[in-house]
C-alpha cells in the first residue's frame, strides 16, 4: 500500500479525564467493541488476574488506578486506531502531557454525576494550547447524575468551545432508558450489563415514534422537549470548527454497560483526523513524505520485568518505517538499527514489520534514546514541545543497604530518564540525591519501583526546598557567577540541565531580582533543551 493510504487510515488520540470517570473502563470497552480482545477486565473488582488491560503495573493492579501511560494499537472500519490511555490520577499529569504531544485528537470522558473536574480542566487547557480536536463522552447515565443540559453548559464553559450534542439521555439511574441518536432520528435502547455489540433490535426509530412515547413516559417528553431546545439554540456540527478544536461532539452512555461505546468508536474513525503535519526546528514534517522521522515521547523501564528492559515508545511523524532500517538518533548522530521493535496491546507487544505516520512503535534499547529524542533516517531535525515542568515537592533519598547504592542509582537514572520522577544532582550535597515531583503519589510509585524492579529498598526524607527553577543566561560568564554565588542552591538534572532549587518564593524573587541576566524557567522542553517561559 502507498504512504499516504496508510497515514489516511490512521487514528490515533488519547483518553483523559478526572480520576474514578470511567476512563479505563471505557478503553477496555472500546478494544472489546473493536475486536482487539475476547473479555474487558473489571478495573474495580479487579479479581483473579483480570486486570484491564492497559493498566499493567503492579502497584497499578494493586490500587486499581491507572499511574503510567498504556498504549493500544487495533484495527476497526478499515482504520488503524493507536489508542493512548493516560494517567486518570493529578500526581501524573506529566506524563499525560507528553501523551498529548503525541496524538490527533483526545477523548475526553467525564462523570455524569460531577461534571467537569479539576484534573480534567487541566487536561483541556493542554488541549487547547494546542487545538487538539476533543469528542466527549459523559459517562455513567445508569446512575443518578446531573442534568444533561447543565453538563452540557458546563463543558462549554470551561473548554470555551460548543458541544455539540449527537445523543441525548432518556431518564437516568433506574429509569435510564437509552440514548437517542439526534443526528440519525433514531433511539438505541439500554439493557444492562450486555456483553456484546449492539444491534438493531436495540433501535426504536424516529423521534415522533410513539412507540417511544409509550414505553418511556415524562422521560422521553421530558428529552424530546430538551432535544427541540438544543436543535433550535446550539450550533450545528461543522467539521472544520471541531478539527481547529472550537467545537466538541458530545455523547452519552455507560461505559461499564457497553452503552454508547459503539457510537464513540464509530465518531473516532468518521470525525477524527488522520495524521498531518508536525513542526520541527528546521521544517515542517508531512506525514506523506517517503523518508522515516519520529519523536521519542515517553520511556518506560521495566515493562517486562524478567528482561529489564527499556522500552522507547515513538510516535512516527513522517514515512514509513521497516524493521531492520537504519536510523540516526539526532541528539547524538549515533546510528540505531532496530530491529525488535514492537506494536502494543497494552502489555501485550507483537513484533513489527512497518508502520506509518500516526503508529506509535516501542523501541526495546539500553539507554540509547531519552526523551525528546528524534529519529530519523539521516537528516538532523528537532521536535519541540515535550514538556517537563518544575517540581512543587521534593525528598532526598538515601539506600536503607549501602550495598544497594549502585541499584538505588542505576534505577534513579532509569525511571528520571523516563519521566517518572525528576532526579536532581545537587552540587553541594556530597552525592546525596533530591528527588522532585508533581504529586505526593509519584514518591510512592518510584518507592515501590526501586525495591520491585531494582532490589533497591530506598528511605524518602523530607527536604527543605519547595522549588525549583531552570537556568538560562545569554552570557555564560553571567550564569556561571550566580552559580558560583548560589552553589548550595544549585543541582543538575537527569539531562544536565542547571536548576535552582528554592525554599520560598521569596527567595526566588529575591535571586531574580539580584541577577537579572539570569532566567529562571518553570518549564524545560526536550528538543534542543528549548526552555519555556520566565517564571
């Protein structure tokens, strides 16, 4: 097949939302509608070993919480759709951010019964930065939740785009009868718990029908009258409004019933774009185009814990690629040729032979590639964009066995490398590591990390900063003095990056002020180590 067929059949978007909104779950039934597999796991009860499917880390099946990002690869419709589950838990948004410099479009799921939540405002500001097309789904309708038109202006307000309703509820909780279809006239009714694909026996057409009427009662007049409302007040469906991200389909279902799945599978495929252009330092990437790039968005140690590997997971951006090319890693001008390389069903990973624009391919390797990391097949180019920003909370760490020191380090390098927690080198600290993160849970799941992947059992000891800032200076001479002046304030990072770490904002304002050749950055971008703006 040619490249442009390919990349025209190509899916790919992320899944986010707010902690406990069925995001998970809703994976798990997309790849069941989709074929991908036989039964979808039980993210609560999580009984026996039927765990969901993306979620495969251990201290991930203990909690029954999603802390790492899972990538799915399945074919529906003729599309090739690459599904990226991210982090639901505020402690990762991170590693959710550099997820979302990899996708098309996003899916954004949202609990009926609680709206729009902090966690999911966050995600959609991210979006936003980068006009990332979003279809809704408001989750749960078999439970007593909010009411639609409420929710409905609630998305509104905080994504500052239209939703466009393309279903609407009839009743909720007990009295949840189905969706209605606006845009096909049609009402799909609910049965609870149905494990299978819907049919047309679950179809009742036309709104008028007074069948509906009948079987439903004040509830479908109550959603007939709320449909007229929207039909008459909101906007209609324009494509090009959704593709430049200022208008968001919206659909309603339960995710843990199978219902309304079907309906945001087929809105992927027939809404969603396929792969298109990605801007680097040098020049714009077309998909289409015949030579091999891609960007390294994520790192991941230990997938497959009995061959202590590191997974680089990499979105092609341009090309196609064939196992056994040889690549150039252009940070280093080293040379790769891999030839291992592996597509994802979660945990699951199948050998490659190609892939196009919009796949995301894993490169099992021994530290070769980090972050930010761009391949290609000769020319030296650098994407932009993969965000890595300032830590709010830190803790030394110390090995509780000295004999563990090279364990407790080697793992420290590994899981800074990949993005789980930021690993800071202070100058002034005799060796002694800081760690940084976003959340307090990040801690716990690199604490479990080294003594289950590592064999090292680490000791967490609070520290006294509570920031830290990237440095730049147009006159090295000028970064050097405050550097020299500031040397117990001073720490490198896992890419060698200086930082001054701070136990106030005062104290920051205070060395900003002293120093103004000096900036200081809230946010580090991978890429050429571009950095963001001045705190």
């Amino acid at each position: 097949m040619s490249i442009p067929h390919e990349v025209a059949r190509r899916r790919t978007f992320a899944i986010i939302s707010h902690p406990d909104a069925g995001k998970t779950t809703l994976t798990e039934k997309l790849l069941l509608f989709a074929g991908a597999i036989q039964i979808a796991g039980s993210v609560k009860a999580r009984k026996a070993s039927r765990h969901a499917s993306s979620d495969w880390m251990e201290i991930e099946k203990q909690r029954g919480i999603s802390v790492a990002s899972s990538v799915m690869q399945m074919e529906y419709r003729d599309c090739v759709i690459n599904l990226l589950d991210t982090p639901g838990h505020q402690d990762f948004s991170e590693d959710t951010y550099r997820v979302l410099t990899a996708v098309d479009a996003a899916l954004m799921v949202i609990d009926a019964a609680n709206g729009v939540e902090p966690q999911t405002i966050r995600l959609l500001q991210v979006c936003r930065a980068r006009n990332t097309p979003i279809i809704t789904f408001i989750n749960k309708l078999d439970r007593e939740v909010r009411e639609p038109l409420e929710l409905l202006s609630e998305i509104e307000g905080h994504l500052g785009m239209d939703a466009v309703p393309f279903s609407w509820p009839v009743g909720m909780g007990r009295n949840f009868g189905g969706v209605f279809d606006i845009r096909r006239d049609r009402m799909r009714v609910f049965r609870a718990g149905q494990e299978r694909r819907n049919d047309d026996s679950d179809i009742i057409e036309g709104l008028a029908n007074p069948v509906i009427a009948e079987r439903y009662g004040d509830d479908f007049k109550k959603a007939s009258d709320e449909i007229e409302l929207i039909q008459a007040a909101a906007p209609a469906f324009d494509a090009q409004a959704f593709l430049a991200g200022r208008q968001t389909p919206v659909f309603f279902g339960s995710a843990i019933n199978n219902f309304g799945v079907q309906e945001v599978l087929d809105a992927l495929v027939d809404l969603a774009p396929a792969p298109g252009p990605r801007a680097a330092l040098e020049r714009e990437v077309r998909p289409e185009e015949p030579r091999f790039s891609g960007v390294v968005f994520k790192v991941q140690a230990n997938m497959d814990p009995a061959h202590r590997d590191r997974v680089a997971f990499v979105r092609v951006a341009g090309g196609r690629f064939e196992r056994g090319m040889r690549l150039k890693v252009s940070r280093t001008g080293k040379e790769i040729r891999p030839n291992n390389v592996v597509s994802f069903l979660s945990q699951r990973r199948d050998l490659l032979d190609e892939a196009y624009a919009g796949d995301i391919i894993g490169i099992p390797n021994h530290g070769v590639l980090q972050l930010g990391d761009v391949l290609t097949e000769g020319e030296a180019l650098r994407f932009t964009g993969l965000p890595f920003f300032a830590p709010e909370l830190f803790q030394q760490v110390e090995v509780k066995d000295p004999l563990r020191t090279k364990q407790l380090r080697t793992g420290l390098t590994q899981l800074g490398e990949e993005g789980a927690i930021q690993v800071f080198k202070p100058v002034a600290h005799g060796g002694q590591l800081l760690l940084g993160a976003v959340g307090q849970l990040q801690f716990e799941v690199v604490a479990h990390r080294l003594k289950t992947e590592y064999n090292a059992d680490a000791r967490l000891l609070p520290s006294r900063y509570t920031m830290a800032r990237w440095l730049t200076a147009d006159d090295p001479k000028a970064l050097r003095k405050f550097m020299d002046a500031n040397a117990a304030h001073i720490a490198y990072d896992v890419v060698e990056a200086p930082a001054f770490l701070a136990t106030s904002s005062a104290q920051l304002r205070v060395a900003e002020d002293l120093y103004p050749d000096v900036r200081f950055h809230a946010m580090r971008e991978h890429g050429g180590h571009v950095f963001g703006e001045k705190a």
